[in-house]
C-alpha cells in the first residue's frame, strides 16, 4: 500500500491519499471524512483500517498522481534520526573504517520538503551534497524495542535524500565534524514520494538504491549492504527513547557522494532523481 500526503490545487487542504497504479485516492476515515494526513492515520492507530478498505479507496473517483503536489509522506516527526557511514561501500570512500556501533545524527523539520520541491542553494555553502537514503517510518509508540520485534513498530518505507553541506560539515574543528550545521539547513531533506508500507514492501534488503544528477547515474547499490540492519537501529535508537508515531530513522548512503568522488557539486538548474526498487522515483531540482 502506497500513501501520500498531497493538494490538489494552492487553494485545496492537504489531504492523504492511497496511490494505485498512476491515480491518487482520498482516503476515508470511519465516519467519511478525509484524513488530513499520513500523520493523522498513524497517530490516530489506523493503518490496518486504512489497509482494509483499499479496494473501497480505489473505486471512488481518484485522479492522475502527476496532476497534483505531493508533500512529504510525513509532515510532522517528532524525531528524525539519521545513520552516519551506514554502508560499507561510503565508509570505504570515505576512508572509514565501518562504526563499531551506529553512529546517529539529526535533523529538523525545517529541512523537509516533498517531491518535486527544489532544494535552495544557501548563501553560506558552496559544497552542496546529495545522499540517497531509505528512510523507516515509525508507525506505533514504543520504548527500549528489541531486535526481533522492531518491524512491528514499522509503518513502512520512503526515499529520503540526505543534502549536506560539506564546507560546513567538514571544517576543521576541535570537536569534531559539525552534522547540525553541515546537514540542517532549510530544504536539506526531500523525502517522498510517498510511505510504501511493509506489508507492500517486505524485504527492502533485495531493493536497489541509485541516485543520478541530471541524467548521470551517481550512486547505485543494494540496500542489504547496510552495516547495521533496520532492526539493529531501531534497538539501538528506542533504548531509552520513546518513539513516536511519524518518527523518522533515515539508514545511511551508499558511495558515490560528491566529496569523495571529485565530481562537481550541486548548482543552480541541477535536477536529481532518488531511486528505490519497490517505492519510486523522489525527483527534486536544485535552485539559488
């Protein structure tokens, strides 16, 4: 099952919607009104209503997923979570030696932006990065989760791409590389473009993740490389921190980062495609 957060028009309200083949549906809640997001569905503990009534969703008059704006599959996590040198390939290019434990960092709010947004060029940065990533969308609360019953707290899956500002990351200081700067300005997270769920999307181990910068393939791997699997990060990020619904753990990146490659960075008029096998295509330009 597909679901996504979109408009139809700038004047129509946000909505939820299940995508089936190239149309978009609005989704109904149990007394008929629409869902006002995927949030909503999951805070509100009705995704396996959702999935339900499917095949009700798709009868209703829906429309072509290329006639509207989505935004981000979620809008509103309490916590995003990210897995730094999280393939054994970027390690390598990065002359790292894989973590002996995952090593996290965040990012905020402020740096969503959905499907077709473009990503703003800061006055501060001249090395603008681009990291393709599978991003865990939490789907229930849960606490010091172990392993073997991480995914059932999984709602489902997207593509995220993890912009960095390496000048501002990467710059020489006592304490170590600067992630909050070096990762969390405005527009530094395009995720979409919609949560594929798990029981759609069982084993993202066998999906292929690829990321091309205007036309030009940049990254490709399989997401099986990941040092530490999907479950191994939910035990490590829920001990002793309550995970909430719409939380978001994005996995890490395979090689093929402009830093360690010597190919240029972003610039104005770019275009870049995220690709996950089983989710989609998250297509994001880049502007000043």
């Amino acid at each position: 099952m597909k679901l996504a957060n979109y408009t139809e028009s700038s004047s129509s309200p946000l909505k939820a919607g299940l995508v089936v083949d190239s149309k978009i549906y609005p989704v109904h809640d149990r007394v008929g009104a629409v869902y006002s997001s995927v949030d909503q569905i999951l805070s509100s503990d009705s995704l396996d209503f959702v999935r339900s009534k499917q095949t009700e969703y798709s009868k209703s008059t829906g429309v072509s997923v290329d006639s509207v704006k989505l935004a981000p599959p979620i809008l509103y996590p309490e916590k995003i979570y990210c897995a730094a040198a999280n393939y054994v390939s970027h390690g390598q290019e990065a002359n790292q030696a894989p973590p002996t434990e995952p090593f996290l960092f965040t990012k905020f709010r402020n740096a969503l932006i959905g499907a077709g947004d473009s990503v703003l060029l800061p006055k501060i940065s001249k090395q603008v990065d681009w990291e393709v990533e599978l991003a865990v969308i939490i789907g229930k609360r849960g606490k010091d989760i172990p392993r073997s019953k991480a995914i059932n707290y999984i709602a489902g899956y997207t593509i995220s791409n993890d912009i960095s500002f390496r000048d501002l990351q990467l710059a020489p200081n006592k304490l170590g590389m600067n992630f909050v700067k070096g990762k969390g300005l405005d527009t530094a997270l395009p995720m979409g473009p919609w949560l594929v769920t798990t029981d759609e999307l069982s084993n993202p181990y066998s999906s292929e993740i690829s990321l091309s910068v205007n036309g030009v393939e940049r990254q490709k791997s399989k997401i099986d490389e990941m040092v530490f699997k999907i479950d191994q990060l939910i035990e490590y990020v829920s001990a002793d921190v309550t995970l909430l619904p719409g939380d978001i753990i994005s996995t890490g990146t395979p090689l093929g980062v402009a830093a360690f490659t010597g190919v240029p960075y972003l610039k104005a008029g770019d275009s870049m495609e995220a690709r996950i096998s089983g989710i989609g295509v998250l297509k994001n330009s880049v502007k000043a």
